[in-house]
C-alpha cells in the first residue's frame, strides 16, 4: 500500500476563514440566538442574488429543501412526479412522503440527466410535475425543453441543484431553471454549512409557505399560532455563518475546479480504456465530480481497489445502482434489472477521479500517474 493518499473529496477552509468563523460564533453565542437569525437572513439574500432569484430559503438539508417544495407546490395522494433513476433517493423518497407516487425515468448516455423522451413518454394525467436532476455539477442541458413542456401542460419544474451551487447554463444560474430549485450543502458538497439546504424560488407563495414549513408550521418565528403541519428543518446560525464564508469563495472554488477539471480532460484524452463526461459549451460546471467511463468489459471494482493500494480513493459514481435496482424501490415500485438500459449501461461504467478545491498540481498528476498504471495493468 502506498503512504501517500489523495481522498475523493475535501472540504475547501482557508485559515482566513477559520479564524473568521471563530469570531463569527463569538458574536452568535454572545448573541444568545443559535437558530434562524441575522446570519441566516444575510446567507439567504447573498444566495438569492447568486442564483439571480427573488428568494432564497435556507433548510437544514437538501433532502428537507425537496420535502418541503413538494408540500408547497401541493403535491398529494393520487399525484405522480417524474424523476430520473440516477439520482440519490432523496429526489423519489420525498415524492412518497409527500403521498405521491415517483414515475421513475431513463437518463441521456452522454449527460446522466434526466431524458426527455422518457419523460415525454411517461406523463399521464396523474402527473404533477418533474425533478430534473442536475448531475455531479453539469446542469441538465434540456432544461429549456423541459420547461417547455411543463409549462404546455401546467406542470411543475424542480430542480434538484444538490450538486451545482455556482453552474449555469446559457449564463442562468442554476436554481433559477424552474419554478423552484433545492440545494444541499452536506460535507462533501462544493460549498457546505456542515449541514443544511436552500430552496429557491420566484414564486411569492412558495418561499411564503417554505418559511412556515420549516419551522413547525408557525406563522412566523416569533408567533405561537400553527398554521401549517410543519417540522423543524431549520438552519443554525453558525451553519449561516459557515455559508456566509463558502459563498464568498465560491466562484474562486468553481474556477479552481474547472481548472483540475481541464487537467484530467486534456490527460485522460490520450488513454483509450476510460474517457471524461463531455459538458457543453453552453454549461458552466462546477465539477462537484468529474466524471469519467470505462470501457466495456474493465472491471470497475478491481480498477478502483488497484488505485486505493497506490493512495488514490476514486470517488466511486454518481448513484450507483440506479434507484430502480435499489431494493426498497424494488419493492415499493415494482421496478426490475433491464428496466432502464441507458442508466443500467453508462452508470456501471461510471467512476470520479479525486476532486477537491485545493487539490494541487503535483496530486492531479500523481492521480493521472495511476489510472495510467493501473489499466495499462
């Protein structure tokens, strides 16, 4: 085994921002008021302006950000949402808390978002709406067709953004595509509170109804009155407080990302058994992963454990298996093997090269040295 080691991922704090965040948990402990504050009032404006949206509402996961939009945009019992298979199962299990019913679909091979003509082919008039995932950074490229068709239907448009605080497409920030965008901002994500979310929103009586959601279903925060069935999904102020730090970093983060990212490309075009995920021209991606396929017939497990004896920790995949081989989803949905052959086929293939903000050249070489090695092996 090599002493040297190269995690998948890191989270991105300069000591500048340490000894800020020290000072930043004085003033909040001081203060006396840990939750839903002057720090997570600023966090959610400074994220609005970002994603170019009205509101900005921040949660305590993105999983509760997905909870909560379906409960504002009035899902229920009888109602179907369209969600792609390669996704974590936040995206369907919020579906089935809501009382609907996920429509799984299959992905685009060469974007692992959703794809069209599956969901065009599965809306009935049972279905209220789609999740468009968007996938290790790389905005979904058909969201302008997507939107389309939502909007000839009178359907929603959700973006489940967890993976892309900073990417865009056609110079529009994600979480500002459809009617409602929800973030996560869980350890490994690009930007991160330690824990928490952030939904997005222009739409007046979804960010209204967020608010009285995620805390407890009260009017407001400082009333007593229930309005709503609500849950505490609230943020913390020093979970705002970290935000705050990482959103003054991060186009410094997505450019340092995209820089790594151009390294692998440009490497890994001059070896033939694995090739990189192509992002369009049009998309900004903030390579949350970058993404990369074997080819047929390399095993992927013995390929991964090959890097790990040399230090490398390959970042695994991006969903894998697909939601509809995962047992629960078996069993609620009634889904089987062969059922999704795109997302069976590009997903097993699938593995994430180390990718963090401060990674430096010397590690970026040192993990093109070994996949080198290891398939010419």
């Amino acid at each position: 085994m090599s002493e040297r080691r190269i995690p998948p991922v890191k989270p991105y704090f300069p000591s500048k921002d340490i000894d800020q965040l020290k000072a930043d948990l004085e003033v909040i402990l001081r203060s006396g008021m840990l939750t839903s504050w002057t720090y997570m009032k600023k966090f959610e404006d400074l994220y609005a302006k970002s994603c170019q949206v009205k509101h900005a509402i921040a949660v305590s996961s993105g999983t509760s950000a997905l909870e909560i939009t379906l409960r504002c945009l009035d899902v229920k019992k009888g109602d179907e949402v369209l969600v792609p298979t390669n996704t974590f199962t936040s995206t369907a299990a919020a579906v089935f808390f809501a009382g609907a019913k996920p429509v799984l679909t299959d992905i685009d091979s060469e974007s692992l978002c959703i794809d069209v003509e599956s969901v065009q082919k599965n809306i009935t008039r049972k279905t209220k709406g789609i999740i468009a995932v968007h996938i290790g950074g790389l905005v979904c490229p058909e969201m302008r067709i997507l939107k389309e068709t939502c909007e000839s239907r009178g359907l929603f448009l959700v973006e489940d953004a967890a993976h892309a605080h900073g990417s865009s497409i056609d110079r529009q920030p994600a979480g500002s595509l459809g009617n409602v965008g929800c973030f996560s901002f869980y350890p490994t994500k690009v930007m991160t509170t330690g824990e928490g979310g952030m939904i997005t929103t222009n739409i007046e009586g979804v960010a209204d109804k967020a608010r009285v959601l995620r805390d407890q279903g009260k009017e407001n925060f400082h009333s007593s009155r229930i309005v709503e069935l609500g849950y505490n999904w609230r943020m913390s102020e020093i979970g705002a407080a970290t935000g705050l730090l990482q959103l003054k970093r991060l186009s410094e983060m997505v450019e340092s990302r995209n820089k790594l990212a151009s390294y692998y490309d440009r490497e890994l075009s001059q070896v033939s058994e694995i090739e990189p995920l192509k992002v369009p021209s049009n998309i900004v991606s903030n390579y949350y992963k970058h993404v990369a396929f074997l080819d047929r017939g390399i095993d992927r497990e013995a390929f991964k454990a090959e890097l790990k004896k040399s230090g490398v920790s390959c970042g695994g995949e991006v969903y894998w298996p697909p939601l509809h081989l995962q047992p629960v989803y078996k069993r609620l949905l009634g889904t089987k093997d062969g059922d999704f052959p795109v997302a069976e086929g590009v997903c097993s293939r699938m593995v994430c090269l180390p990718m963090y903000t401060q990674m430096t050249q010397n590690e970026a070489e040192y993990v093109i040295e070994k996949v080198r090695s290891v398939l010419q092996s």
